[in-house]
C-alpha cells in the first residue's frame, strides 16, 4: 500500500446516500430529517436509524482496522 492509497481509505466517509441505502429511503428523507426543528421542511427521522446509525459506524471501524493493520505491516519506505 503506497500514500496514495493509505490517504485515499483514510479519508473514505459515510454519506447520505449510505444512509439512506440502508434504510430503504431517499436522500431528501435524510436531508429533511437532519434539519433543524423548526425548519418547515423538518420531518422526523426515520424508523430504525439507530441500528443503520451503529451498523454504518461498525463498518467504518473495520476498515479504519483493517487500514492500520495494512499500514503497520507494511515496510517502512524512506520519505522523500
């Protein structure tokens, strides 16, 4: 694994397109739902986003695992 390749999965992140994926809604739903509450277009946030919310967020805990594990087996390259 070269820089380019460590930086590129260190800077990966979630979306709101990943949310709503794995809540079977639409990004807008998403959008709507993180407006502040007093905002017109403000709706509730879906059922069941506490489980998407905690399986996203064990996804991203693996790969940034599996990143420092890949990292730190890697031979050391002297910088430039």
């Amino acid at each position: 694994m070269d820089f380019k390749e460590a930086t590129d999965a260190l800077f990966e992140r979630t979306d709101h397109t990943e949310l709503a994926d794995a809540l079977g809604i639409s990004v807008a739903s998403i959008r709507q739902a993180r407006l502040d509450a007093s905002a017109r277009a403000h709706r509730a946030p879906p059922r069941g986003w506490e489980s998407a919310v905690i399986q996203l967020a064990e996804q991203r805990m693996q790969h940034y695992r599996r990143l420092i594990d890949h990292v730190s087996k890697a031979p050391k390259r002297e910088s430039a």
